[in-house]
C-alpha cells in the first residue's frame, strides 16, 4: 500500500516537474523546432515538439544539458554536420519529410543536412538543385554507401554467397565511375531512413524471458554478437542491417561517414553521446484529439513516462502487458454514429482502444517472410501484429531480434519504386536460397546480405519500435509508406488481411498516440 | 499338459496375430518420408498446425525438438514412429522430428485447409506455461489493472532462474545435440541443455570431447537421402565456434569430425545427425 502510494507520488512529481521545466526552459521550443549544430541551447528534462497529430514529448532523465559543446549536438566534421542534424528532437529523434522539406525552403538547399555526400542522391550530381535530392525530401532518405564486397563483420572476413547487378540506377550513383560499384572503391549505395534515436536504453537491452534467445541470436541458434568496444553480448537492435552493434559503434561508422570526419571521435566523446542516447526516453505526449497522454486517465503505456517505467526488453505479448499496456479505460461500449456526432474526442479514445485490441489480438497468416517464417516459426505463422513481429513490451519492436524481409525490399512485394535503384542477385548453387525467392532476387535495398554475404539475408532488415510514430513519416526503411495509413494498407496487402476499413482507421489512430 | 482344441487353437492364433499387426503389442511402426505439409486454421486465436498425407494416411507433424515447423513452399522429411491413438491436429501422431527441406522451393507446397472445428485448440494463455510463482504473481497484477492500470506495464515472464551451483563428487556428462537434415542449427532445448554443461564444467573443470556427425535416412519408399558432403565439418565448425563464444578455450576441448555419413538403417535414422559431447571431469 505504502509503495503504492510512493509510486503514484513519485510519478504525479515527476510529471509536475517535468511540465515545471517545460514552463521554465522550453517556452521557445516549439516555435524554433529545428535544432541546428552548435545551438546555444540547453536541452531540458523534459521538452515537447509539435508535430501534425499533437505533441512528441522526451524525458532527458539525467537532466538539463547544455548542447552548445556536446559532441551529439555540435558540428564536428568538414560538412558542418552534427548528430542532431538527422536526429531531431521534433522529428522523434529521426528525421520527418516535411521537416525536411521545410529546411530546404528555410536555407533555400544550403543546410548541412543537404551535404553532397549523403544528402543528395549522389555527390558526383549537381548540388543545390532539388532534383538531385530527391530522395530526401520526397521520401526522407540518407545515402548509405555499403562496402562491396562487404567487409570483415565481427573480424570475420565475408565471402558473399552471392553476385550483384545493378539492373537500374535512377540516382546514377551505383554506375557512377567515382562512387558506384565499380569504383576504386567499390559501393553499393542504398537509402535508408535514419532510425529515432530514442528509447535507446530498451533497444540495448538484451531479451529476458525468452531463454535461450537472451543470448543467442533466434535466426542461427549462435550466440548473439559482442560489442566491439565493450565486448560485452549485444543484441542486433540498432540499426536497419545490424552493423553498429553499440551506440559508441553507430557514432563512430556516423562520424566517418555521414559526417565526414576524417579522425575518429574521442573516447570521451562517444561516451557523452552514448549516455545521453541512453537517458533520452520519448513518446507522444499530446494527441489533438485525445488530449493530454500523459493524465492519470489515459493508458498508462502512453507518454514518455512510460518508457522510463517500463522493464526493459520484456515479452508485452501477454494476457497482462498487451504490448502497450491497458486501453480498456478508453473503450467505450454506446452506439458509434451517436459518438461521432456527439463527442469526437470520445468516438477517438474509442477507436485508439480498438485500434489496440485489433494490433495485438487480431491474427493473420504470416507467410513466406524471409528470415522470419524459416527461422523454424513455420510458414505460414498465424500471429497478430502485436503477438508476432511487435512483441516487445512498451516498445513494439521485435524482442528476440530478427532481421526479416518483410517484402518492403524485395520483389515481389515491395511497393513499386522508380526512384529507387534495382539490383538482381544472383545466389551460388552451393547455399542455401531465399527461402521463398529463390536464388534470383530483385531488389531495391539488400539490406542485411551488405554485412553478412548471406543469400538467405536478401532484404532483411531489422524491425523497428513503435514509439513517436506520428513525429515521423514516411516509415519503413526505404519511406515507402507517406503516411500511417499506407502502412497499414501496406500490411493489408502484404499479408491479405482483409482489414475493414474501420480497422484500419482504428489501427492509424492508435499508432499516432504512441 | 493342456491339450486345446482345433477352433480354440485357431481362435489364440487369431487373437495373437490380431494384437501383433494392429501395433498395440509390437513398437511402434517406423516411417520415414518427404512429402508437401498441409497447414490446417484451427481458430482465430491460434496458430495453424501442419500435417501431411502419405500412402493414403494423414499424420499429425509435430516438432518436439524446438523450434523446426513445416514450411508451405518446401517439403518435409518426416522421421519417426507413428503413434496410433495419438492425434495432432486432427491425424495421427508420428512421434520423431522434422526437417524442412530448404534447398530448394516447392511451389506446390500451398495448401491451407480452413478451420472446420474438428480440431480442439489449446489455451494459448503463455502464464499456463510459467512456474507457478511467477504464474501467481501475473494473476495478481492482473486482478490489480481494473484499479491501477500502470500494473499492466509491470514485467509477467521472467528469466529462468540461473543454474544451481554443482557440487563434488563431479561424474562425466554426456550430450547429445541432434540437427534436421543438411541444417546446423541447434534447438533452443538443446541448447538450454549444452548451457547446463557448459555451466557444469565450471566447478567441475575438464575436458570437452566433441564428435560431429552426419547421416543419412533410408524412406519407407527404398530411397536413401544422405546429408550434403562436409556437414558434419559445418557442424563441427560451427559448434566450436559456439563454444569458443561461450567462453570455453580450444585447449579445452577437442572435436572429431566422421566424414561418412552413419549407414541408414530405416529406423531412427535422424538420431544419426548429431554432435555427441562429453565432458570428462578434471581429475
């Protein structure tokens, strides 16, 4: 009883003082969103950033910093660039099209973000001319230029089990003489979206409750890797194809490539930006509709408080913990045309409640998912959004971690894409096939096969959290979706779930409170 | 001496000729064969279950052995011995394991059969499955949501709890790690047990003999299918490389690998797939 009442006590302090210093340091915030490298600004305990749906609010638990020399917010290569420039505290600590689109207009082209290297859609274009960034301010999408053929993974050299072609090239990039596959340097450039840096405590988490898979990696049954600079076990949760295994590592691969740095960052360095990746919690904090999603009246999954009091890398698949936690207190049981009309805020509860109950309860064949369906799960699995790829309690991502093509690379599935380049795999005789494409695979994005030369690892990439949605279209790796709505469609497609319409509405409405 | 009649006599040859084909007093019948898996929905809150047709008979498929289920667009090996009277998914229980064929694709390996309620679902509730403490903590916090919905964000399974620590006197172990056709990836249960040793050998020192094999699975229909050429060496490769993960030194422990795959002999034969581990107490 005691202990209850210090929990509820503890947390009624903490959202006074954390909405006490929105008032105190974070009056500007949301007027001057962007965060540009090197701002004299004092990043707050807590802060929020409107975005379309309402408001993306982060705990900075270990209190306010000043930004002006931190290595994670201050420029520190030749390109003007910092960590924040794709990781912006509005944008969910990733990085949204129409803040992009917005920053174009603000420096007419000229921020760091559209630097040639990564921010264009090849260096060797010419710069400052929208067209030859297309990819990042019509889809959000960064540069990545992927060894080929890939290099030592885990000190381990890579003899690709497969040969790659480059079939279209709309970018220019993968023929081109000075940057493209053939090069003295040979790449392969993909383009990704830049994943949130947030919540980063639970993604380096290693999985508990799913023995032995807290340590061992699902797909192969060997132990999961060992960071490199901690040589401590890691999970793989990171990034899109699993190279950074640390946030120290993800800083350091950034800083050479997206920043351009020449030297690698100091220890002390990567140790400021690794402790604030990891006291930095967010979620939605004000829906529009909804209203306020950190009140003692809404779920207590919502908000970002809830990411600081939640266990970290649990199973949320469960009678108890339903990913999200409990919506039932939004439910709502009368007559659905007598709500719309009646109390709109209401009639939305409701859905979101719905769109809860339809993510983790709702099942539907999952099949022919590569890396997914024949890691021994079977094809097809039967599985609900939230009991299958989402599991993870509080954070939506897939706890024991798995690389998986969900089609969102490879052909067939993907959503066709002429401004993406198109490779044709070509896998040996000799191993194992893509599970259900065979050892020819086209795709826009090889996704995990860059690192490990694996055919079986065409397209796989890593599933992601759930967390600031809203903050950050277009989603998936390649930001295929614009919206919350095209991915859900895309999931419908995919998966032929055959969603009512209202589901779907439902479904979108829960995601954008998260 | 008892003297039987002809009818009677005939009437013993009878009952004991029935009893000795009808499986109920010899052991059970062996089978072994490669055939398309047939998904069947048993229900919206469960997941599919796989069985397979041969020989005009349907059987249940089930994995005991981890994680290794049936895959629509590849065909199974299907190994084991067929328990009548047992029923899995709706068919006869072939008592064994299974290995998903993933060298190539098999289109025609598509059918789903809808759910026709002929087959009970089990309580899919993941608490039934938990040690009773933990069992009773989850159904605690879970009468606790209605008034303090932050219950809900508490954490219901748990880590195992650790091995116990071994005590003297300390006795050789042995392991066996079995493996579906041509794969080399270890069950999550075997795993679990190679964990155990592994903590064993801690207290108790010693040294680790390790023997990789590779078979080969006669089928009911005469064929013989032998693993691929070096997988017993993969899977000598790759468990040395788990076990160097796992912290134990290459002078430590010693691997053998058998080239040829064991000679198939219809009965068991996946058990023939395997890597044998001892650990031989320090002295």
């Amino acid at each position: 009883m005691y202990n209850k009442y210090l929990e509820r006590l503890t947390k009624t302090c903490t959202v006074m003082l954390a909405c006490f210093s929105v008032f105190l340091v974070d009056a500007a915030e949301q007027s001057s969103s962007w965060w540009s490298p090197g701002d004299d600004r004092v990043f707050p305990r807590f802060s929020e950033y409107q975005n379309a749906s309402g408001r993306f609010g982060i705990i900075n638990t270990a209190g306010p910093i000043d930004t002006s020399k931190h290595p994670f917010f201050a420029a520190k290569g030749p390109n003007g660039r910092a960590c924040v420039t794709c990781h912006q505290p509005s944008d969910a600590m990733s990085l949204s099209v129409s803040t992009i689109q917005q920053r174009w207009r603000d420096t007419k082209g000229t921020d760091p973000l559209f630097a040639a290297i990564d921010g264009s859609n090849c260096p060797s274009l010419p710069q400052g001319k929208p067209e030859s960034h297309s990819l990042l301010l019509e889809k959000g999408l960064i540069r990545i230029a992927m060894p080929w053929p890939p290099r030592p993974f885990n000190g381990k050299p890579v003899e690709p089990e497969f040969s790659i072609e480059v079939v279209r090239d709309p970018t220019g990039c993968n023929l081109d003489p000075e940057w493209g596959i053939d090069s003295p340097s040979s790449a392969i450039s993909v383009f990704r979206r830049p994943r949130p840096v947030i919540n980063i405590a639970h993604l380096m988490e290693l999985p508990h409750g799913v023995p032995p898979f807290n340590n061992f990696f699902f797909n192969d049954a060997m132990p999961l890797p060992k960071g490199p600079d901690t040589g401590l076990t890691v999970p793989q949760q990171l990034m899109a194809d699993g190279r950074g295994l640390t946030p120290k590592f993800q800083a350091t691969d950034a800083a050479l490539t997206h920043l351009q740095l020449f030297d690698a960052l100091s220890d002390d360095d990567l140790e400021e930006i690794e402790a604030f990746e990891r006291q930095i919690y967010g979620a939605q904090s004000f829906d529009n509709l909804a209203g306020d999603l950190t009140s003692p009246q809404s779920p207590p999954g919502l908000g970002p408080q809830a990411l600081v009091i939640s266990p970290k890398a649990r199973l949320g698949n469960n009678p108890l913990n339903k990913i999200f936690g409990e919506f039932s207190m939004w439910a709502s049981t009368a007559d659905e045309s007598q709500e719309v009309q009646q109390d709109k805020v209401k009639a939305f509860k409701a859905s979101v409640a719905r769109g809860s109950e339809i993510f983790r309860e709702v099942r539907f064949y999952i099949s022919d998912v590569g890396m997914y369906n024949d890691k021994g799960l079977g094809n097809p699995f039967k599985r609900s959004c939230g009991s299958g790829c989402h599991n993870t309690l509080s954070m939506g991502m897939d706890l024991s971690p798995g690389f998986m093509d969900l089609g969102l690379n490879n052909f067939p599935w993907q959503n066709r894409r002429n401004d993406l380049p198109l490779f044709k795999i070509t896998c040996r005789d000799d191993v194992l096939p893509q599970s259900f494409l065979g050892r020819e695979i086209y795709t826009h994005d090889p996704g995990r096969a860059l690192i490990t030369g694996k055919c079986t690892d065409v397209g796989a990439t890593m599933t992601q959290q759930l967390r600031g949605l809203a903050a950050r279209a277009p989603y998936f790796a390649g930001g295929a979706a614009a919206n919350l709505r095209e991915l859900v469609d895309f999931y419908d497609r995919r998966f032929n779930i055959g969603y009512t319409e209202q589901e779907k509405a439902d479904l979108v409405n829960f995601m954008r409170t998260l | 001496m008892r003297v039987y009649s002809p009818s009677t006599t005939l009437r013993i040859a009878i009952i004991i000729w029935t009893c000795l084909t009808s499986g109920k007093i010899l052991a059970n019948e062996h089978t072994a064969f490669v055939t398309c898996p047939i998904a069947r929905d048993i229900g919206p809150q469960s997941d599919v279950c796989f069985i397979a047709e041969y020989n005009g008979k349907t059987y249940g498929l089930f994995d005991p052995n981890g994680y290794n289920r049936p895959m629509l667009k590849h065909k199974v090996m299907v190994e084991g011995e067929v328990i009548d009277g047992e029923m899995i998914c709706g068919a006869t229980r072939i008592k064994g394991v299974l290995s998903v064929m993933r060298e190539e694709i098999s289109p025609e390996c598509n059918q789903i059969l809808p759910d026709d309620g002929s087959v009970q679902t089990k309580n899919n509730n993941l608490f039934l499955r938990m040690p009773e403490e933990h069992r009773q903590r989850a159904f605690k916090l879970m009468a606790q949501v209605a008034d303090n919905p932050e219950a809900s964000l508490q954490e219901a399974i748990y880590d195992p709890a650790p091995f116990p620590p071994v005590k003297p006197p300390y006795v050789r172990q042995k392991l066996n790690l079995h493996y579906p056709f041509n794969s080399k990836r270890s069950s999550g249960p075997e795993l679990r047990k190679l964990l155990y040793l592994i903590h064993y050998a801690k207290f108790s020192g010693g040294h680790f003999v390790v023997k990789s094999y590779q078979g080969a699975t006669r089928l009911d229909n005469g064929e013989v299918m032998e693993e691929k050429s070096g997988m017993a060496e993969e899977r000598a490769d790759m468990f040395a490389e788990l076990l160097t993960e796992l912290g134990i030194s290459k002078k430590d422990y010693s691997i053998e690998v058998q080239p040829e795959s064991v000679a198939a002999t219809g009965v068991g034969d996946w058990k023939n797939r395997r890597i044998s581990v001892e650990l031989n107490p320090a002295e």
